[in-house]
C-alpha cells in the first residue's frame, strides 16, 4: 500500500516537472524570435544605409579606395608629406528625410564656411551626392551625425597632410582631391609616389629641413623688412647639384590650398626669369679666361669714361675715372671694363659661353614648373656688352646658382636635383671652365667679399666669397630708374667650396639697417651672411677664425677705393 502511494506521487511530480520545462521552452522560443526580428530590422536599416544612402554611386566609397600614396622625408628622414586617414562629411540631398529649411540652419551653425541660404539651396537641388568637408575633425562628425539625418554620409578616407605646414611648400607642391599630384615634387613623382610595387618606402629629398627653415626665415624676414614684393633662396652642393633649400616668396600652406594667393603658387625660383644684373660678371670673366681674352690679371682696362655705343652709354654706378685690372673690375664691379672685355670676347663666342652654361633652355630639374630664359635673338655690339653684366639676357635663380658652383668647384657644370642623391651615384657633370680658372675665381670670388662689394655677406672664420648683383627692373619699354632686383650668389668655404647660397629681393625699398639703400650689398648679402652663419655648422663646416685664403697677390693688384654699388 505504501509503495503504490509512492508512485503516484513521483509520476505527479514528473508531470509538473514536463510542464514547467515546456512553458521555459516556449518563452525562450519567443525571446529567440524577437531577438531575431530586432536583428533583422537592424539588418534591413544597414542594408537600406548601405544600398540607398551610401551606395555604389557613392563618392566617399570611391574615395576610400584611393591609393595611399609614400610618404616624402627631407634627407635626414624628417616627413615632409604624408597620407593619413581623415574623416569626410557628404550628403546626399535626393535622399533626404528631414526637410531642407529645418536642415540648413543646423548645417550652417556646425560646418559655417557655407551660409544657411547656400546650404538651403544646395539641399534643394537633390543632387545624389555632394561633400560638404574634408578634413573634418572627430567632433565636427559626431555633432553631424547626431543631427539624425540618414541622408548624411560619413567616411574614414585618405588624406595628403604637410606637417611642416608652408616649409618647402614649392619644393613639395600638393594633390587633388583624388590624390594626384598637382604641383611640386608630388606631381614630378606622382607615378612614384603612388605605385604599390615600391612597397610604399618614403622617398627621400636632397632638401634639408633645418637649411630650409633658416633660408625661409632670413628670406623672409628681410622681404617684410624691406618691403619687396617677393624674394628667391637657394642652398646648393657645389659637387651634386642636390639643393638643400629652395625658398620662392610668397608663400602657400598646402594643407589649406583654398585659402592661398593663386599668386603665391608661383615658383619664383624655377618659373621666373630675372636679369640678375653684375652676378653675370665673374661668368663673364672666367668665359674670357678660358677664350684667352684675359691672359692676366694685372692688365688694365680704360674706365675713365662712359663707353659709348651708338646713342647708349655704358657706364659704372660709381665710377672710379681710370685704369682698372680685373682684380679692381670684379672688387668694385665695373660695367666698362666687363663690356669692354665682352667686346675683346665677341658675340659668338658670348653667345657659346651663355649656352654652354645652359642659359638658352629652361633649367633642368624635376619640377615641372619652369621658365624659359630670354635671351637675345640676335646678338648685335651693344647685346654682347651689356649681356655679360646681366643686361638684356634674364635667367632663373636656379640656373645662376648652377652656374656659380661651376665657378667654385673646379669647373663642372652638375643638374640641379631635388632628389638626395645616394654616396657613390654621382651623375657625370659638364665641363664648361678649366680647373685652372675655377681656382683663380674662388680667389677672385673671395676679394669680392673681403675687398669689395660684398662685404656684408662675410662670415668670421667660414671664408666666404661671392658677387652682388643690382639691376634695374625692365618698366615701359625701359629700365626703371627706382625699382631694382637685388641678387647675392656666395659659394663657402672658399678655400675648398661646399655650397652655394643665393639670396634675391624682388623691388626692395631701403630702410634703416640697409641705410636707405636697395642694392645688394645692403640688402640681399646680409641675408647670405645670415644663412650661412647659421647653417654652416649644420652642414658640418665650422668657423676658424685663424684659416683664410692666401689672396695676398690679388690684393696688391687694387688700389684701395670705397666700393658703394654692384
């Protein structure tokens, strides 16, 4: 009896038992199918995002596929230019579900660059897609999104960033939207930049971003000073060819292109051709040397006069009424004496000199932003006079600083270069002087400094030389009296030259530390002398007061005169 009283009640409890795990089943089946219906909703809401708002025909899509381009460094590594991810804003105004007057002014308030009017307008049009920023910050997309407009569209994409914002701005130039290059070294590399069989290793510049600052800076400082309407800087390896810097003024911060002076794009130093006035002397005389126009030094010329040809006078600024020798022709920078050698020379032998030195073409370097050289069409008494003091023939910067490191490191004639060249890859230059004249022009070069003109652009102890160049700027047919380009080309050290500096203010107006004055010795060789004092020990050349070049001969050769002009 006890038994079967316990049966019953173990088939009861089984029974509740089976019921309970039934009703737990039911409601976790309902749980399941819930959470799979929220799935399927949040699915379905991607899909149309996906498909409607942020489709195929989706500019941000296509733009997040761009290629990343390598980045550029200076030659010591420091980046340049790089490509990072950055957040863009979009919309697509035919998707919209807010109303356009109630969206505007939202927009307006958050991304201010349009007006709400424009913005009303633009969301009207129901174009399929259009960008509203590039660039955005973090922020600046989370108060967007937040708006809750599903017609807005969001992307993580690739962006060419400068973080050394305007720092050789000309020298790298920037991209499109898409990513190519438009100008600078980004658009003579742009096949480089962006191939993946590179393996994206950066490409190193032969630029120098210390050099570079301190040129930009002295450059700069002394176009505001002096209120020039623009101003050229250069630091060149007299043995490569490689530019350690390269400043054009004005200029542009590539990461804000929208923002800048269509003016300021222009490279001055490549682009534009200038008549560089007395820098031409020294080529001029060292063309003569080597013709055998000039067999030595200590003969003198007639600049007791003006030197008429025709209705013109060629005359000197300061005229020293006498007798000069070549020594006291480059010292004090004669016009007569440099024409008068340049007629002993002979225009087709001017005209060879000039090309040989790659005058007639544009300059070569990899930028494509160059300017072509006017030269003279014909190459009559008064051309071949005034051509060889830097009249009546305008050049490039870079060409005039080509051609100084020629003079300077025994007579080779090296392609500029952007590009950091590797240790034993040196390009063959062209012989275009002797060894035997480069050597006397270094010393020539250097009585420049120590006896002449170009006493402003010395440095104690790093032994510099170099020639001051005036020239008038051409105005109405002529010259104006008022308006000049003053140009400053050293090479340093001397005794064994490393680099060429050239400095150039475009239209400079004299002030209190250049004495009023506008010629180069006051204005452009003091930025040299500026540069050089601060980059020399950067590139390893340290000042010795106690070492010089041994120009004695030279200096018995000048009788002693105030030299005011070049």
């Amino acid at each position: 009896m006890t038994a079967t009283v316990a049966r019953v009640d173990r088939t009861r409890l089984a029974e509740g038992k089976e019921q309970t795990l039934a009703i737990a089943h039911q409601r976790l089946m309902v749980l399941m199918l819930l959470f799979s219906a929220v799935a399927l909703v949040i699915a379905l809401r991607l899909l149309w995002l996906t498909v409607f708002v942020g489709g195929p025909d989706s500019r941000l899509a296509v733009s997040g596929s761009m290629p990343v381009r390598a980045d550029i460094v200076d030659r010591n590594g420091e980046v340049l230019a790089r490509t990072m991810d950055a957040w863009s804003i979009g919309i697509h105004p035919n998707r919209l579900l807010n109303k356009p007057e109630d969206l505007a002014p939202k927009l307006a308030a958050l991304m201010p660059e349009r007006t709400e009017a424009q913005y009303l307008e633009l969301l009207r049009a129901r174009l399929s897609f259009t960008y509203l920023r590039r660039r955005a910050m973090p922020e600046l997309v989370a108060k967007v999104n937040a708006l809750g407009e599903p017609a807005m569209a969001f992307s993580r994409e690739p962006e060419r960033l400068y973080p050394q914002l305007s720092l050789a701005a000309h020298v790298l130039g920037y991209t499109d939207m898409d990513g190519h290059g438009v100008m600078g070294m980004e658009r003579a590399l742009d096949k480089q930049l962006s191939d993946p069989a590179t393996g994206r290793r950066p490409i190193a510049l032969s630029i120098d971003k210390r050099v570079q600052a301190a040129m930009e800076s002295e450059l700069t400082s002394a176009m505001v000073s002096q209120q020039a309407i623009g101003a050229t800087g250069l630091v060149m390896d007299v043995q490569t060819g490689e530019l350690l810097a390269m400043v054009s003024l004005p200029m542009f911060n590539p990461n804000k292109i929208d923002q800048a002076d269509p003016q300021a794009f222009r490279n001055n130093v490549t682009q534009s051709v200038y008549e560089l006035g007395s820098t031409f002397k020294p080529i001029t005389i060292a063309g003569a040397m080597d013709a055998g126009v000039v067999t030595s030094l200590s003969k003198r010329y007639d600049a007791t006069v003006p030197l008429e040809i025709g209705r013109f006078k060629i005359k000197d600024d300061h005229p020293l009424n006498r007798w000069l020798n070549v020594p006291e022709t480059l010292a004090y920078s004669s016009n007569i004496v440099t024409a008068r050698i340049a007629q002993d020379m002979g225009p087709k032998r001017m005209e060879t000199l000039f090309r040989r030195m790659g005058f007639y073409d544009p300059p070569k370097i990899e930028l494509r932003e160059k300017g072509r050289p006017l030269v003279p069409a014909a190459w009559a008494r008064t051309t071949t006079m005034t051509t060889a003091y830097g009249h009546g023939i305008a050049v490039t910067p870079l060409q005039l600083a080509a051609a100084y490191a020629a003079l300077v490191n025994g007579g080779m004639l090296h392609p500029p270069t952007l590009l950091k060249i590797a240790p034993g890859r040196l390009p063959p230059g062209q012989r275009v002087f002797s060894e035997q004249t480069s050597e006397t022009m270094r010393k020539l070069l250097r009585l420049i400094v120590t006896d002449g003109t170009g006493r402003k652009a010395d440095v104690d102890g790093l032994r510099v030389g170099g020639k001051t160049g005036t020239a008038e700027k051409p105005h109405g047919g002529g010259y104006s009296r008022h308006v000049n380009v003053s140009t400053f080309a050293a090479a340093f050290p001397m005794d064994a030259p490393r680099y060429v500096v050239v400095a150039m203010l475009d239209s400079p107006k004299g002030n209190a530390e250049s004495s009023g004055l506008t010629t180069a010795a006051y204005t452009a060789a003091p930025v040299v002398s500026k540069v050089i004092s601060r980059t020399g020990p950067m590139l390893g050349v340290f000042p010795d007061p106690g070492r010089d070049m041994a120009i004695d001969e030279l200096r018995t050769l000048i009788l002693k005169e105030k030299a005011k002009k070049a």
